[in-house]
C-alpha cells in the first residue's frame, strides 16, 4: 500500500533550502566551497519533482492506493476431457482500489473507499469450450466492487453509503490463514465451477456444477453480493462487533462478529441472518429459485463460521455452515400442486497446519470437505439435455441437487514480497435429482441424472501492495 501526496509546497522548499544556505554561511569557507551557482536551479528541480509526483484533491483527506494482483493455472479433467487454463482466481481476485479518510475530531472520522476488479480470465465461469467464462459483461474485464463514504466515531460506531459488502458478507468464510486468498472452503464455486456437468456417456449438459448450488453458485447463508446499501457497524467490546445493512427493493441483514485470542489460540468467528424481499424487478433473486418470469422474492438464511488456529503449533480450523429458505418457492408454474422442498443448506470444513518453518514466511498444509444438500430450483433440463435420463421429448424438472467436493493444498508465503504460492486440488462430485414433466407439470417419476466426477488442480500466486 503506497500513500501518495506532495508535502511541501514550492515556496516551503526554497525557504528551507535557503535556511540552509544562511547556516552554510556561518561556516568557514575552508570547510567546503559549494561555489556561487550552487543553487541556481534549485526551485527549477523541485518543479520537476513536483510534476511527477501523484497528486491528490486536497491536504485535509488522505489518499492510499493498494490493490492485489492474483492469476493462476487451472488444470480439469470432467471424466471425458481435460485441459488447462491461465485465469485469475476468483477466490480473491486481482484487483485496485483508493482509500481515504480525515480526522474531524478525536471522536469521529470521515472517510471513503473505491474498489475495482479485474479478471483477464474467470476462475468460476470458464467452460469446456470457453477458456475465459466471458458470457456476461462482467465476467471479465473491470468490474465495480465498492464506491462509498462512511462517518464514524469511536463511541458509537460507523455509518457507509454506497455499493459496499453487505452485514453478512462472508459470514460463512471466516478465516485467519493464507487460505482464504486462493481456496476459500465454503465457496466452493470460485475453483472450476463454471464447466458445464458431463454426463456419464460423454455429453454435455447446458447446466454447470455450480448451478447446482441454488442455481447462482453462492453458499446458502452468506450474503447475496456487493450492492447499494446502508450499513451500520457498532464499536468493537471485548471483540464483539455488531453490523446491519439495508438496500435494494428490499434485501436487510444483520450480522454479529467475534475476534480475539485465549490460551495461547487466535480466534475468529460470525453468525448472521439475511431477508430478501424484492418485487417483480428484481435485482437480488432467491437462488434456491432462480429466473424465470417476473415474481415476488421472499427467502431468508441465516449462517455462521469460525476459525482457529493454535499459535505455538500452527494447527487450524475453519469451519462454516449455511440454510436458505425460499417462502414462495411453489409458486412458480412447473410446480404448482408439486410441494417440492424449499430449503438450502451446506456445511464446510478446512483444517491443516500454519506455520514459518522456513525464513521466506508462513507454509500452509490443510485438507478440506464441503457438502451442499439442495432445493428446487425452478429450472428445468431441456428433452435432449445430455444429463436428463428421460426419454427424448420429455423434459425434466430439477427436484433436488448435491454437492460434495473434498480437496487438498499446499501453500508457501514469500514475507520479502508480500506474496503466496499456492497449489491445490479438489475433486468434486455431483448429485442432480429430477422429476419428468408431465402435462406441463412437473409430476412424473422420479431419477437421478447421470454425471460425471470433475477433478480440478490449480496453481499460482497472490502479490499485494
């Protein structure tokens, strides 16, 4: 992180330059003789200074640009094919920002921040046949992640406005250690994710794994995305610390944090509970529903997580686990009648080994379990999806999904460079239960979709400045 500005003005520097001339003069001239041009383009080199240096608007507000550059190499293998790819890890990706604040008194504080992200290749959109993931505009390329202001103050606490993280925003992904930067272990979609389900006899489905996942591929419980909120965030006692943000038409959490070491172990922890209640245009959707035609959304989760880590042995925990529920999940057309189930839930754990067993920094060894149990979605396989088992010309609703990925990594950091190595695998398994559709409804029987295992290994490094 680097803090840009000009401290001195023109006039300062050449009053100080020639208060060092005047002390010069009191000194014997046997003791040096600079000449009589030795400053004669003094005010012409601190103009050029000056004009290289990073401006900002004004002296009352500070100014700091950071910012974090994060690429890799995925390697996938879906049973049938496999490949490899250079893209940027969305577990925690490439990115710039400027942050600033002022001192208004000894109590408050004001302060803004601006926060871009980049992605020359998507880590969770990528597919078989599209080495990038750009289907969407903000798949790859630049994406805007915060742009707020907030006021706070050291007794009550602080108010943001603007596009920001939401209260529970990784509420589920506590995490002290260099994981959290290249394999987060609740959301899992960020590694792979994007490629679409291989059926068992070779084909390829128009859905993707992490469809699977409530149909948007985030974990139930965790907060929906970066969105034009309200939020309020207490003081910190005794490392307790309570956030609420409200925003959209209408999404509102509230969500309580914990921090703090005991007993010779370090620990973090979050609990939070989340409502959305949009109308017919809806921005923020349900994900245990999906699209489909305009519809009123009203769901709500609640999750939680805790990480920790044994400071003289480095031995870790991460652990976090998440429910969704849709309230108006059968409203929908295919399932009018149907009462399919109108929950999400996931549980996920990593643990391993943190600690400097070398000079360069820490090294991370850890293994890792995720499992997802999921809901309809609302979303149906088309009559000759490769992964529907029904006979061609009917199609299949989706009734219930599965997620089960268990993996492993290795990760070294580089202290001199801000920077960490990391490798990892996971191998993912797929479960897809769907139901025939019948008469435009869905009330015929009952199969499980054939699909194939995908194996994913990636490798790369996270630089911070």
């Amino acid at each position: 992180m680097v803090g840009v500005g000009v401290w001195m003005g023109r006039r300062q520097w050449v009053a100080v330059a020639a208060g060092l001339l005047a002390l010069a003069g009191a000194v014997p001239s046997s003791a040096a003789d600079l000449g009589g041009n030795c400053c004669a383009d003094l005010e012409e080199r601190i103009a050029e200074l000056e004009a290289t240096t990073a401006r900002k608007g004004n002296r009352k507000v500070s100014l700091e640009v950071y910012g974090q550059v994060n690429e890799s190499i995925i390697y996938w293998d879906d049973g049938v094919e496999d490949n490899a790819y250079v893209v940027t890890n969305d577990n925690s990706r490439t990115r710039f920002g400027f942050r600033g604040k002022a001192k208004i008194n000894s109590d408050f504080e004001a302060g803004y921040r601006i926060e871009i992200g980049i992605r020359t290749a998507n880590s969770k959109r990528f597919t078989q046949d599209n080495d990038e993931g750009d289907g969407n505009p903000t798949d790859v390329g630049f994406d805007l992640r915060d742009s707020y202001w907030y006021l706070k103050s050291k007794t009550y606490g602080g108010v943001s406005v603007g596009q920001q993280a939401d209260a529970t925003d990784a509420i589920t992904e506590t995490n002290l250690t260099q994981t959290k930067d290249f394999s987060k272990y609740s959301d899992v979609e960020d590694t792979g994710l994007g490629l679409f389900l291989r059926s068992t006899d070779g084909g390829l489905s128009a859905r993707s794994y992490r469809n699977l996942l409530g149909d948007s591929g985030d974990q139930p419980g965790d907060g929906d995305r970066r969105q034009n909120t309200v939020k309020y965030e207490s003081p910190t006692f005794a490392g307790f610390t309570a956030s609420a943000s409200w925003g959209e038409d209408d999404v509102w959490d509230i969500a309580l944090r914990y921090a703090g070491e005991f007993a010779g172990f370090k620990l973090a922890a979050g609990i939070g509970y989340g409502k959305i209640t949009d109308g017919p245009e809806t921005k923020i959707e349900c994900p245990s529903r999906g699209g489909g035609a305009p519809h009123d959304e009203d769901c709500q989760q609640v999750g939680g997580s805790i990480s920790i880590i044994h400071e003289a042995t480095g031995i870790f925990v991460n652990f976090g686990a998440g429910q969704k529920k849709d309230d108006v999940l059968s409203g929908a057309e295919i399932f009018v009648g149907t009462n399919p189930d109108d929950k999400d839930a996931f549980w996920a754990v990593q643990a391993g080994i943190e600690k400097k067993f070398n000079s360069l920094g820490k090294t991370t060894i850890y293994g890792e379990y995720f499992d997802y149990e999921g809901s309809s979605q609302n979303r149906t396989l088309a009559d000759d999806d490769a992964v529907n088992p029904f006979a061609p010309g009917s199609r299949a609703a989706i009734w219930d999904t599965g997620l089960t990925v268990y993996g492993a990594g290795i990760a070294q950091g580089i202290d001199a460079a801000a920077m960490v190595l990391y490798l990892s695998y996971r191998h993912v398994e797929a479960d897809l239960t769907v139901r025939e559709v019948v008469g435009g409804v869905a009330t015929g029987p009952i199969a499980d979709a054939p699909i194939e295992d995908l194996d994913l290994v990636q490798a790369g490094a996270v630089i911070k400045f």
